[in-house]
C-alpha cells in the first residue's frame, strides 16, 4: 500500500509539468527582454523589473562574466513543452530556430557586442545557452 499527502503530489507533479504554461510565458522565451547589467548580458524574467547582481560574488563564484552569463542565460527545451520530453528531436528543431531568433535579437539589441549561442544535445533534452564574447575571458564551452 503507497501513501502520500498532498504536498508530496503536488511537488512530483510539478516536477513533471512544463515550465511555461502560459503562451505570453512562451512569447518571452522565443522574443526575450535582454538587458545589460555590470557589464553582464542577461534575459530578463517576466517577474525581474530590475535586476541587481553582486560583481564580485559573481567573478568569485563563476570565475568570470562569461560563466556567470552561461550559466544564467539558458533554457531547456522540455521546459517549454511536453511535446519536447515525448519527442526530443523536435525540441531539437525548435531550438535551432530559437538560436536564430536570439542571434538575431541580440544583434539588435546589442549591436556593438558579439554573441555565443551554443546548443546542447543529450539524448532526451536540448539546451539553449548564451553569453558575449570577451577577448579577455574567451569562449564558456569549448568546440
């Protein structure tokens, strides 16, 4: 006989739902606000209306700007569906598109900046990251 209380069930079917269940959530993660802070790149969360970060925690935690965006700036594709965990090829896809609209919205955002985009792809998720480039700092992941 299994028991469980409600807050139990409630965490493991939260664990499993999508993350963006509403289609204005979605709209920010095809269309993202990219603002510019201590020097750091990063997407704006429908909830942040202004976003304040702690450099030198930052540099001390991630060693750089550039991991710290890395780490900050990505989102999983079966966050976004359930269509994505079912079927991760066209999580896959979807990303790919998505690197082209954030290349694309950050070329105009940020017109005096270079970009990394970088996907990632293991076996049942992709994963979309950015950060900008840094002669000083170089490139987050390897090729």
């Amino acid at each position: 006989m299994e028991i469980s209380n409600k807050k139990i069930i409630g965490i493991l079917n939260k664990e499993h739902s999508p993350k963006y269940l509403d289609k204005s959530e979605l709209i920010d993660v095809a269309w993202p606000d990219f603002v510019e802070v201590e020097g750091c790149i990063l997407m704006k969360k429908y909830t942040e209306d202004n976003i304040k970060i702690n450099i030198e925690h930052i540099i001390h935690q991630f060693g750089d700007r550039t991991g710290f965006e890395a780490s900050e700036n990505h989102v999983h594709m079966i966050d976004i569906s359930k269509t994505f965990k079912k079927h991760p090829l066209e999580g896959l896809r979807f990303a790919k598109k998505l690197l082209e609209i954030w290349s694309f919205k950050l070329k105009i955002d940020f017109p005096d900046y270079e970009f990394i985009l970088i996907l990632t792809y293991h076996d049942d998720d992709t994963i979309l990251w950015f950060h900008r480039l840094r002669e000083s700092e170089g490139t987050w992941i390897k090729h």
